[in-house]
C-alpha cells in the first residue's frame, strides 16, 4: 500500500516538474520530503545536499540536472527518474534494509553480473582476462537473477565483462521484460551502432558507461589502434538521439596526468557524457601489468583533482576507490554491491576474482547468506599463521580450510598444481612496492577447498575515510 502512494506521488511529482522545469525544479524538494518522511532510511543527508544545488541556477550540480531536460529524450529521462529514483531508492531501500534484518545478511543496492566474458578487444592488463572468453550467462539465468533481486529490493544491475555487448540482444531483451529496472552496462562501445542505439530508445532503461583511457594516443595505446574514433563516433550517435551516457575511465601510471587534465574532463562535458567513473588500475590475474597501478602520491593528485572538478564541471565524477569516505568504506560483499561472473560465481568484489558460491547452485539469498565467500572486516595477520606453514609458497598448496568452508567454483588459472597460490604471490610482490595495508586473499588448493593468505591491499591507502579493503 505505501508503495503505491509512493509511486502516485511521485510521478504527479514528476509530471509537475517536466512541465517547467525552471520554474518547480526549486520546489522538487517539498513534494521529495513530503514523500520520504523523517525515518532512517529517508536519505536526510543526501536529500539536504540536493536542496542546496537546486536553491542555486548557477550552480555546476543545478547546470548538470537542467540539462537532463535540454540534451536527454523525455521518455528516457522520465524513466530513469521512476526507475532509479523511486524503485532503486525510495521503494528499493526499505525492501533491502527489511530483508537485511530478516535474513541477518548484507542485501546489495546493486548487483554487477557479467553476461560474458567474451570480448571483441585485448586491452593491456584487462582485468577480466583471466576468465577467458568461452563463459556464458543464459539469459535464463540472469533473468533469474534480476527476478530474486527485486524481491529483496534491487532495481539496479550493472553489466560488466568480457563486452557485454557481444550479448546486445539478452540485454535488449531483458530490458523489456523487467521494464521497472535501471541497467547500466560498462561497455567499449565498438559495438554501439544505429541499429542498437535505436533499440535504447525504445527499452529507455539502457545507460552505457563508455570505456575512454583519455585522448586517442592513451586510448588507443591501451585498447587498440582506432578504438579512440570508434568511441567518439558512438558517443556522437547517442548524443544525437538524446540518449544518456557516461564514461569508465581507467587511470595508470602512465596515463594519469591526460585522464585527470581539466582539457580532458570539458572534453567528456562537451561530448555529452553525463557522468565518469574514474578507476585506479587493478593488476588482477597472471597476465597483470603491476607497473601500470598508480603510486600513491598519484591517488593522491586524484583525490584532489576530482573534488576540485566537482565543484566547478556539470559531469557527475566518481573516484571509485577514493570516494569511500562518502559511503562508509568497503561496500563490497553485497554490502552495496557484489559481483557475479559469467560462469555464475559470486565474488564479494569485481576486482577479487574467488568465490565459493555460484548462481547455478544457490539462490541469490543463499550466496549472500553464505558468509565464508563475503569479505570479513576483522583484522588478518601480517604473516600466514602456523596452522599454514606452506601458505603461499610456490608449487604448495595452502592447509586443509577447515570444516564448513565451501567449494570454489572459478576459471582454473593455468599452469601445474598450486599456480593460483603463486598468482597471489606474484601480485602481493608487485604490489609489496607500492605500500599499503594487509588484504586477505583466497587462493585455491587442490580440491577446491580455499584458505586465507596474508597479501597487501591493492587499494593503497594513503589518507583517512579511502575505500579499503576488507
């Protein structure tokens, strides 16, 4: 019941505001307070926060939400304000914080699902490579997966990969069917051509975050000769067509200063881009490039440049691992979000590839109730216990897991027995350079049993409040 006079309101809320924007935007909060109410998880900080941007034209936020009526189709945007604003939040919340308390588990706000791992590209140091390019989602299994997600009150899904879009038809078509969801999907964009631009017109649920490594030298150096124009040529077609996207940006070592220049961030705003994802890279896998992960004192320009940028760009900027200070640290695990490949593995993180719980085997709740694949946020040890004399040794495998420890379902790393111990050794050394805190990682042993190993926390942290790792 209050659900629908949620819904009610809010789109008489909405249809007042779409008929004159610049007049009611400044009195969107009234009817949003009145709906919200003063509880918990009525989003007081956020919504003050908000307040404060629509109370002010000139300001860069105010400048950014006004354009969402000049340069987005009306459909679209009406949608994503339903779809994201009141399923994903306002309805989505209280769903998941009840069913938090039920089930004494984390329910994610989001769920990143990779429908494959087939990719038209070779990006240096992908970390989804490891996977390979042979595994599959059904599109059973992940209309599965959106359908037991929503009724713990998720409405948000985010693809990953592999290139999603070598799967463009599911993905069209699982945008039909649940009609109520947002999907965003982090894509290369080669394949974003009229014919399927056409169908995210029609779906209207549809956001691609295009893949940029800043300017067509830094691109194209990581990603291809000529991917550069093939991303500005799909940015052009979806801005042409009134259709909202936004950009990944991976930063380095080596490409930091492009992707960070003030040149490149008006760039993405005149391109039409309506919000950046900035990752730091992550060496993940046998074939990482540990030299490209950026040094601390490179996060911290990061850190400063992006808040810099926010206060003056019409470009909604995310510091994907800088920004943990505003969400309370670490929100993998399910805590905000989890990660489930395309073999149907639950990661706690998309940049953790181990886990013992897959899809096929389990409904969603179970992998989220079943603690021992979520990260824990106790304190490890700086060296591997006595009970694993051999942890992490090359060639040996780590100590029997113990009772209740679960299987773990991922790709095998290739090589003799032991290697994916060895791979966790090879990163911590890697990384061992750059500094940071203690990270416990999973390896696999023999029989598919998993133990922890002590490694170094490859989201460096350098100042309070920084995302961490568990």
């Amino acid at each position: 019941m209050m659900n629908s006079v949620k819904r009610t309101g809010f789109r008489a809320m909405y249809s007042y505001l779409d008929k004159d924007p610049d007049a009611n935007i400044p009195r969107l909060m009234d009817w949003v307070d009145r709906f919200a109410g003063d509880g918990p998880n009525s989003f007081p900080g956020q919504r003050a926060a908000f307040r404060q941007v629509i109370e002010n034209p000139d300001n860069n936020w105010y400048r950014l939400l006004r354009s969402l009526w000049t340069d987005v189709d009306g459909e679209v945007r009406k949608t994503f304000f339903e779809n994201f604003m009141l399923n994903g939040n306002l309805i989505g919340w209280p769903i998941q914080e009840e069913a938090r308390e039920r089930y004494g588990c984390n329910i994610p706000w989001a769920i990143l699902l990779d429908p494959t791992s087939a990719c038209n590209l070779h990006c240096t140091g992908c970390w989804a490579a490891e996977y390979g390019n042979k595994l599959n989602l059904t599109f059973d299994e992940i209309d599965g997966i959106i359908t037991q997600g929503k009724q713990l009150g998720v409405y948000i899904y985010i693809y990953t990969g592999g290139e999603p879009l070598v799967r463009r038809d599911d993905l069209i078509a699982l945008c039909n069917k649940h009609s109520d969801c947002q999907f965003l999907c982090f894509t290369n964009a080669t394949l974003i051509d009229e014919d399927f631009a056409d169908q995210m017109l029609r779906v209207k649920n549809f956001i691609p975050a295009i893949s940029v490594e800043g300017f067509e030298e830094a691109t194209d150096s990581r990603r291809g000769d000529g991917v550069f124009q093939k991303v500005r040529r799909a940015m052009e077609l979806l801005k042409a067509k009134k259709l909202p996207f936004g950009t990944s940006c991976c930063y380095t070592s080596a490409n930091l200063d492009s992707i960070s220049s003030e040149e490149f961030v008006d760039k993405l705003v005149d391109w039409g881009a309506k919000f950046a994802w900035y990752f730091h890279y992550m060496p993940v896998g046998n074939d990482a490039a540990p030299e490209l992960l950026p040094s601390p004192a490179q996060r911290e320009t990061m850190y400063d440049r992006i808040r810099a940028y926010r206060k003056t760009k019409p470009l909604f900027l995310i510091d994907f691992q800088n920004d943990g200070e505003y969400v309370g640290g670490c929100i993998a695990g399910g805590r905000r979000y989890l990660h489930i490949n395309a073999n149907g593995d639950v990661d706690p993180c998309v940049f953790v590839h181990y886990s013992d719980s897959n899809i096929r085997e389990k409904s969603l709740l179970d992998c989220l109730r079943h603690v021992d694949g979520l990260p824990r946020r106790t304190a490890l040890p700086p060296e591997p216990p006595e009970a694993l004399p051999h942890a992490g040794e090359p060639g040996e495998a780590a100590g029997d897991g113990g009772p209740g420890r679960g299987q773990i379902h991922r790709p095998p790393v290739p090589g003799e027995r032991g290697a994916p111990v060895r791979q966790v050794r090879r990163l911590r050394r890697g990384l061992g350079r750059h500094g940071g805190a203690s990270l416990g990682l999973r390896a696999a042993r023999p029989g598919g049993l998993t133990r922890t190993i002590p490694g170094r926390n490859c989201l460096l942290q350098f100042r309070p409040g920084m995302l961490q790792c568990p």
